[in-house]
C-alpha cells in the first residue's frame, strides 16, 4: 500500500509525463510536413496507448492510496 501523498507525488510525476506526451502529440498532428510521414499515424497510435497505461497507472496508485487510507 502506499502513503497517500506517495501516490499523489507519484501521479504528479506521471501527469508530467502524460503532458509532455500531449505536447509532442499536438506538435506532430498540428505540423503539415510531419503529417506527411508514412509512419505519423503510427506514432500518434503509440502516443495515445502511453497516455493510456499512464492513465491506468494513475488509477492503480488512487486505489492503492485509497485502500491504505482505509486500513489506517
């Protein structure tokens, strides 16, 4: 189990993550001449799956955080 303000910390650092991760996506879906690549769908897919464990990563350390609070 972990500390509540472990895991708020920790998800803080995974929202850092995630926003460089939508950076890096608006700058890729918004320039014309990197659209252009063949693999920019591919890259776009990837980005939106790490966006998506980063997600389930925040929700696992919610609950974990909750379950110890509970237990405390």
């Amino acid at each position: 189990m972990l500390d509540p303000e472990d895991a708020l910390e920790a998800k803080l650092r995974l929202g850092v993550i995630a926003s460089a991760i939508l950076d890096h996506a608006h700058i890729l879906s918004t320039d014309t001449s990197l659209l252009a690549l063949s693999e920019a769908g591919s890259v776009l897919r990837g980005y939106a799956d790490d966006f998506q464990r980063l997600a389930a990563a925040m929700e696992v350390l919610e609950r974990r955080s909750v379950v110890r609070s509970i237990r405390s």
